[in-house]
C-alpha cells in the first residue's frame, strides 16, 4: 500500500476531529489534556507508514489508548488534589449524532463525569465507547488489546459502578432551562425566597479551586444557606462590576462569571433533577478555565468584593454575613 494524499489525510482527520475529542474528554474529563490527545493522534496517524483500512477505527483506537495512558498519570495527580475535583467545564461538545443525542447529552454532564471517576481507566474507556458511542465489541476489544469476553466484563461491572452511583438526570429539558432562568433571575434580585423555592432542601454547593483559588471548603449544604450564601453575593458582585453569563456548561443550566474587564472569574453547573435543583458546582481552577477565556485573579476579585461588601452602602442579612464570614473563603 501506498501512502495517502496529505492533503486527503488531513482531511479525514479533521473529520473525525470531533468524534476523537469527545471520546478524549469523556475518558479524561479535561479539555486540555483531551485537545493533546487529539494532536498526539495525529501525530501518529500522519506518521503511520501506510494508510489503515479505516481511519475512523484507527484514530478512534489511538486516542482511546493515549488517553488512557494520561488518565493511569491523571488519577496519581487527583489523588494529592486540594479540595474537591470537578472536570473541566466543557462549553461544546463537537461531536452530534442523532441517534444518540440523550446518551451524549448526559455522559458529558458534570454529574456523570464524577461518576465516570469511579471506573478503573479500562472500564471508563469500554463504558464510553460502548454506551455513549455504541461502538461494537470487537471494535473495543481490539483497542484496549482485550479479548471480547473481558471488554463485555469491563461494561457490566462499569454499568454497575454507574448504577450503583445513582445517575439522575432532568428528562425535561425546557422545564430545567425553566428553572434555571428563575434562579438566575432571583439570584439577580437577591431574592432569598425565591432561590429557596428552587433549591432541593439538601442542596450541596461546592467549588473547585484546587488550591489556586477562593472555594467553599468542602461545600454548603441545604437550601436555606445555599439560598443566603447566593443572595448575599449580589451587592458586593455590582459594587465590582462582576457579571454573571447565563449558558450551557456540560450539557447543563449554568454561568460564567466575570469580572469587570470580562475576565473569567469561575464556571457554575446546575444539576436539575424533579424539578429541584440538587447540586451546584463551580469551577474557579485558573488551570482550568484558559479555554474559556482570559483568566481572572480570583483572589484578587475576593478581596475587592469582600472589601465592598463591608464598606458598601447595604450589607447581607445577619445569617448570610455569617456563612460569609465564617467560610475559609468564599468565591463568587
């Protein structure tokens, strides 16, 4: 066989650029590392000396075995991490089929990527292209270098790890677009009954810094704090001119904030399940969120906002000045 017309090549490749991101991110939970998967799968297929019979097999294989490869380093990381670990916010997922439009849709949100961290790096891989990709055993099997007994082994113990987990997912999207806008707009207003109305009443809200930013220790549980905590944030967020971006993150209601220069201060994710909003995630890693945009100095805005919360013309309520001020450190 002959090598193949770059030109053709490349071609191919950029094709098939968003299927291999999205197995990358999936397996890896980071855009970062999945976008350098990606590039090293390149590298390999325009240096392969003859061209596969299927350069959808081929790449697809490639960057499945490199980003297990970086997810058995990752967990080494994750295990030192400070704080809690959320993925790296994901602002589109390039790959669309519409057959499998749901099982995209909720394999990329926040809640399954954690669970995905259960799943030994062989299981995680067989799950996503089994489950979320629906390639065919044989395929997997000859990916991961396992025989087809042991890959349809690694799906049932990694479905049973994603059980046992719990997924739960908000099956009506227009009514948790619904209830998203609400909590925005109450959160807007400082409309501490209206943000409780929304809450579920064990609502945890966590914020990963991984020691590089403001976060909220290991979270804060239940409506009413949550509720204050929100309502307590908006003074001091106009006093600095920090702004809050409504859009999809993770296939999931959520924002961006920003700072006065539109400046990337943090990420946040609803989960939305039966009508309730059960969890709230931020993302305030500055490694975390060059994708999105200029980076903001988290800590920075902290202390400009906490100053103006103290010395602006209102102040919180008694029981939000409280949360705020006995909280290690509190981010927008």
């Amino acid at each position: 066989m002959t090598r193949a017309d770059p030109a053709s090549k490349a071609r191919e490749f950029e094709a098939l650029r968003p299927l291999m991101f999205s197995i990358a991110y999936r397996i890896l939970g980071s855009v970062t590392e999945a976008e350098d998967a990606v590039q090293e799968a390149w590298l390999r297929y325009d240096g392969a000396p003859t061209p596969p019979r299927s350069a959808k097999a081929f790449l697809s294989a490639v960057v499945t075995r490199i980003s297990i490869d970086v997810l058995r380093s990752a967990r080494v990381r994750r295990e030192a991490y400070v704080g809690p670990w959320f993925p790296e916010p994901l602002l589109t997922d390039p790959y669309e089929d519409p057959e499998r439009s749901a099982e995209l849709a909720d394999s990329v949100s926040m809640a399954a990527l954690l669970l995905l961290e259960r799943l030994t790096p062989l299981e995680r891989a067989v799950f996503v292209l089994r489950d979320v990709f629906g390639f065919a055993f044989p395929e997997i099997a000859a990916t991961i270098q396992r025989s087809e007994t042991a890959c349809r082994q690694l799906a049932v113990r990694a479905r049973s790890h994603m059980e046992a987990g719990g997924r739960r997912f908000e099956a009506d999207r227009a009514k948790s677009e619904q209830i998203a806008r609400q909590f925005f707009d109450a959160f807007s207003t400082g409309d501490v009954d209206g943000l409780r109305e929304l809450l579920a009443s064990d609502v945890h809200m966590a914020g990963d810094g991984g020691g590089k930013a403001p976060q909220w220790g290991q979270g804060v549980i239940g409506a009413e704090k949550v509720a204050r905590l929100f309502a307590a944030m908006v003074g001091p967020m106009e006093r600095i001119g920090a702004t809050a971006e409504l859009r999809d993150l993770n296939g999931q209601p959520g924002a961006i904030f920003r700072d006065r220069d539109s400046k990337v201060i943090s990420t946040l994710v609803l989960e939305i399940v039966a009508g309730k909003i059960q969890a709230i995630r931020a993302v305030l890693n500055p490694d975390k969120l060059g994708h999105v945009g200029p980076v903001a100095d988290a800590r920075a805005v902290l202390r400009e906002a906490n100053q103006a919360r103290r010395f602006g013309a209102t102040s919180p309520g008694s029981g939000a000045r409280a949360l705020l001020d006995e909280a290690d450190e509190v981010a927008l």
